[in-house]
C-alpha cells in the first residue's frame, strides 16, 4: 500500500533519475510510473538518455523486421500494458526510428531549464507513441521542438554540430558501468536501482527502503 502524499511533508526528498530512449516502449510505459512517484512522493525527476539501439541505421529499420523478430503477440502484451497503464500506443506504422537525434535534441533542450527538458521529453514520447510520427526525421524534431516554444532550426544545428554527442554517450557509458542494461532503469536517492516496468506496490518498497537508509534527522 502506498504511503501517500501526506508523507511528502515529514520526509526527505525523494530523488529519482530515469534512464530511457524514446523508442523504448516500457519507457514510454514507465512514464506513468514517474508520474505515480511524484505524485505520492513529491519525488524529484531527472530523466537522462540511454542510447538503447546504436547499431540502427539513421534511417531506422522496418516495423516488420521487429514484429519479426518479437513477435506479433509480444507486441500486444506491451500495447496490453500501455492500455492498462492509462497511455496510447500508436508507433510509426511503418518505421522504428533510431532515436539518436531525438535524445541529441532534448539534451539541447535542458539548457533551457529542467520544467523545457521535461516538457521537450513528454513531447517527443507523445509524438511517437500517441501521434505516431517518426522522431528520426528532422522535419518531425524541429515541430516537436517549436511545440515547446524552442527554435527547433537552432536545435537542429546544435545537433549535427555534435555538440550532444559526448552527453549522449557519457550517459549511456556511466549507466552501464552501473549495472544498467536496459531502460527504464530509475535510481532512487542514489542508491537504490529498480529496473523495467514494475507495480506501484513494488515501487512502494524501493521507496520505503531508501527512506530507511536515508532518514529525516530530527
């Protein structure tokens, strides 16, 4: 059972950094989770870029290579769990981008402050999940990047400058010299990692755990 928002008063902040990549689709899932963590936590988001498939080609691979390789049945679990988590699944019919230049383009975006990262992440999540349109496209980027009020031309130059390379792959490095292998990969308070999609009642006692490690001195 969850604590509750009523414990956000008496307790220590609650940090969490997320590791993800736009075409995951448990990380598109996880986002209710994050959403559940702030809300009954006050928790303290900090979504970072994991680079999930760097062998894609930039113009990312058919959908009917992975439906190949997944199978149609593993694909409609996940549809399943997006549906029961409250969120659309809609991806590009037709293409699985490589999501390189989106993750690029949103580190771009944290310059601007933590609240225009956030809204440049719910942006392109929602742009390939519910809208269905291909982030791998730099038409797609720069629309999505004017949707948050950011001159996506600017962004777009800051990209293929390389500007964002070394963040991008500073990042996926550092998560996998933690232990990380896959996305979404939260690390709460620091020290405590909990990975993939898991039940609000499982994240419940990451979060009592790392406030028994952590407690609120008096």
């Amino acid at each position: 059972m969850s604590t509750g928002s009523a414990e956000t008063q008496e307790q220590a902040p609650l940090t969490v950094q997320v590791w993800s990549d736009y075409i995951c689709p448990f990380c598109h899932i996880g986002r209710e989770r994050v959403t559940y963590l702030e809300r009954e936590y006050g928790a303290q988001v900090q979504w970072l870029p994991f680079d999930l498939h760097p062998e894609y080609p930039d113009e990312g691979i058919l959908r009917v290579s992975l439906v190949a390789t997944y199978g149609q049945e593993a694909i409609d679990r996940v549809a399943a769990l997006a549906e029961a988590s409250g969120l659309p699944h809609n991806p590009n019919p037709d293409v699985v981008p490589r999501s390189r230049k989106a993750l690029e383009l949103a580190e771009w975006s944290r310059a601007y402050g933590a609240d225009t990262h956030r809204r440049m992440h719910d942006a392109l999540m929602d742009a390939y999940w519910r809208d269905g349109r291909d982030i791998g496209d730099w038409a797609v980027l720069e629309d999505v990047a004017h949707s948050v009020g950011l001159d996506g031309m600017v962004g777009r130059r800051a990209v293929q400058h390389g500007a964002f390379v070394p963040v991008v792959d500073d990042s996926t490095t550092w998560a996998h010299s933690a232990g990380i292998t896959g996305v979404p990969a939260m690390v709460l308070n620091g020290r405590l990692l909990v990975s993939g999609v898991v039940p609000h009642e499982e994240l419940d006692d990451a979060v009592r755990a790392v406030r028994e490690a952590d407690p609120v001195e008096g």
